[in-house]
C-alpha cells in the first residue's frame, strides 16, 4: 500500500508540474474542480486514518505516553499538510471515530468530507449515530457553516439542554485585550439567546451605519459596520428602533417541552435551546420578537398586493431561508434578498409559496444571466438556463425577477413590527 501511494504521489506530481490552467477548455474547467476537490478530500482522510494509527500506535495504558503519542502524530500530521495543531488534532480525533462510524469512513475515503466537515460529522455521529444519514447528506449538499449548524442540532438532541443551558450560562465571560499589532480584540461567549439580543441590537445600528454609508458613495464590507453598530451602541444608542430576535420551533416540540431528534428549536443563526428558553422568551413580551412556529417545514401561504412580502410573510421567510435558498451557499438571512418567481410586474401579487431568498450574487446570476433555482421550495440547487432542470425561460432584456441586484435588504424592522407571540 505504501509502495502504491508512492507511486500515485509520483504521479500526481509529474501531472501537476505540467499543468496549465489556461490551456483547459472552460467547459471542462468545472469537471477538473471536482476531480482535484474529491482527490484532496481523499488525500485528507488517508492522513487522518493513519495519523490516527500512529496516535495510538504505543499501546500503552499509561496517560503520560498516550499524551505523548498524539502530540507526535499530531506535530508529524501538522508538519506533512501544512496545518495547525489544533486542526491536526481534530483531524486525528475524526480519524479515530471512523473506527466505529464505517458509513463515515466510506464517505470520507470515497472523497466527500474534507477534514473540517469529516471533524463536524464525527464528532455529532458519535453523540448521536441516528443522525448520520442526514449530516452526510448536509455534508454533500450544505455549505460547512450549514454543516456546523446541523451538527449542533444533532449534538443537541442526543443532550440535556438545560443542563447544557446551565452550563453554559455558568461559564458566560466577556474578555478584552489590545495585540502586540496594536489592534484591540473582544471576545464573548454565553447562551445563545442572550448573543441574539446583543447582535440583534447591533445589527440594527449597522444596518443605520450601512445606510449612512451608502448616501456617501462608501462601501465597506458588512463586519464593519456591524463594529461601527458595536461602537454605537456603547455610545448611548441603545436598542435603536426595529432590532429583531427570531426564533424557530416545531410547534410540537413546543407543546411537548423537549425537541426531537429531526426537530427544529432555536435561537435563528445562534443554535439549538431548548423549548423552555423559547417560552421564555414568547413570556417577556418583547415587541421585537419573532417566533416562528410550523409542522415540519410547512409554512401557510398567504398573498397580498405589494410587491415586497408583508411582515408575516417576511417572518416565514426568514424560518424557512436562514440561508440562500441556492444549495450550497451558506450567506445568512441578513444579507438575503427575496425573490419573486413569478415576475412581480407581471403578476403585482406577492404570494409566499412563490417567493425566495438569494444572496445579492446568486440574485444577480438569476436577474441577469437567466439562472434559477430547480422546482421545489427551501434549499435547492441553482443552475444556469442550459441546464435541463432548469425551470423556465431565462429573463429577457429589461426584466427582473426581483428587486435589482445592487437593492439592499430592508434594514431590520422596517415596516410593522412583529408583536411578541407566535405568527
């Protein structure tokens, strides 16, 4: 076998000395992307399978040289792909819970998990083995962020959330420090509601920093301002007018009080909690909460005659897109833009069940170009008006399927705010 990767390692080297990215065809482009990405991921789980081997290849029963054992097979993976320790060190824990997670193992040697997606796999499918078809299948289709996120959801229904909630709580800090680069750094962690309040109150004042910046021709990228909101804040501005807090729950796992496995109870764009935090919240009667309950994934349909969607349509929006509806891409509901299937000109209705969520790229791929996302709701694939899934005509000269591409979203709140409650 290692006569055989020498080998294969010689050769992929003699082609990579010779390639050429210019002189490919750019129809073929595509199909060389996905044949170098599976080689990597392949490439990732043959060194995690054998810096996991190596790990445990002393055999002892005494801590001190089992420590020492993963620290060199950790420092020998590092050294050989380029990484940190502590990504060494994950890759070698995902390595050795392939052992018992042999659906794991063939994903991974098959080259569909990369390291940091085999790390976010293992590590739920051990706490919760049930949930292994569906993040392999997140694995595949997802963004890592997505990924990460259906990972946690997997981890919180093999737990005790209240005991994790009081944990966590326990632990909550805020530390601050200035780096030998001068720049100065914050670090935060707590409940997942309480991070939602916080950032809920932020984003409002970027969104007025964004705005503010707009008017005077300068663009900056969407974590600055949302500094510049930190900073507002601590200047006095408060809970500035239209700041949200979105929460998603099953209506069952609410009725029940405990969520399970497959069932969706959190703080959107925070993380899983558990149905008492929800109650709570519903209970403080905060005018600028949104709570969003469903029977799975079905969300009522309701039409009206503007063409931007109402506040309950917007709030069923954002459970059913938290991110870009287009399969794959991860940007999140604060920079999404709706999208109407049916060309609003045409129709003037805005109906839910025609409506969508884009990042501003994907949305100016569709406005512009004529490529759409296949027939279906929620996430799905998006593809370019040659593609036979493809679910209509492209757009002609002059039209659009929604707001233009360079329209921001509305900035939190704008228009009625959502009463405390469930919609």
């Amino acid at each position: 076998m290692c006569l055989t990767l020498a080998e294969l390692r010689q050769a992929v080297s003699s082609y990579a000395a010779g390639f050429d990215a210019a002189l490919v065809a750019p129809a073929q482009l595509a199909g060389l992307l996905a044949d170098a990405g599976a080689i990597e991921k392949m490439a990732a789980a043959i060194s995690c399978l054998v810096a996991a081997r190596l790990a445990g290849g002393a055999g002892s029963s005494f801590p001190a040289k089992k420590a020492l054992a993963q620290r060199q097979a950790a420092e020998a993976l590092a050294q050989a792909s380029g990484t940190s320790m502590g990504e060494a060190r994950r890759a070698i824990e995902a390595g050795q819970a392939m052992a018992g997670l042999p659906e794991v193992a063939a994903a991974a040697r098959a080259g569909e998990l990369s390291r940091p997606q085999a790390s976010l796999v293992t590590g739920a499918a051990e706490a919760n083995p049930g949930a292994t078809g569906r993040l392999l299948e997140k694995a595949r289709t997802g963004s890592l962020s997505e990924l990460a996120e259906e990972a946690g959801r997997a981890r919180a229904a093999a737990a005790d959330l209240e005991a994790r909630r009081r944990s966590v709580r326990a632990a909550r800090s805020l530390r601050q420090w200035t780096d030998p680069f001068g720049t100065w750094q914050l670090h935060a962690q707590g409940l997942p509601e309480d991070g939602a309040r916080v950032m809920a109150a932020v984003q409002a004042l970027a969104d007025e920093a964004f705005e503010s910046a707009r008017r005077e021709g300068r663009h900056e990228a969407p974590h600055v301002y949302a500094f510049d909101g930190l900073v507002a804040l601590a200047g006095g501005a408060g809970k500035a007018p239209g700041y949200e807090v979105m929460v998603r729950v099953d209506h069952s796992a609410l009725v029940r009080g405990y969520a399970v496995d497959g069932e969706t109870c959190e703080v959107a764009g925070f993380g899983t909690v558990s149905p008492q935090v929800v109650l709570d919240l519903i209970g403080s009667e905060d005018p600028f909460l949104k709570a969003i309950a469903t029977k799975g994934k079905d969300v009522i349909g309701v039409a009206h005659l503007g063409r931007r969607p109402n506040a309950y349509q917007r709030s069923a929006l954002d459970w059913l897109f938290p991110t870009c509806a287009a399969q794959g891409c991860g940007v999140r509901a604060s920079f999404l833009q709706t999208d109407h299937r049916a060309d609003w000109a045409r129709t003037h209705v805005t109906m839910f069940d025609l409506l969508d969520r884009l990042c501003r790229h994907h949305h100016s791929l569709k406005t512009t170009q004529g490529w759409a996302l296949v027939e279906g709701s929620g996430k799905r694939l998006f593809v370019p008006p040659d593609d036979p899934r493809h679910p209509g005509p492209a757009p002609g000269p002059g039209r659009q399927s929604g707001p233009p591409p360079d329209e921001p979203r509305p900035a939190r709140g704008a228009g009625p705010a959502p009463q405390s409650g469930l919609h």
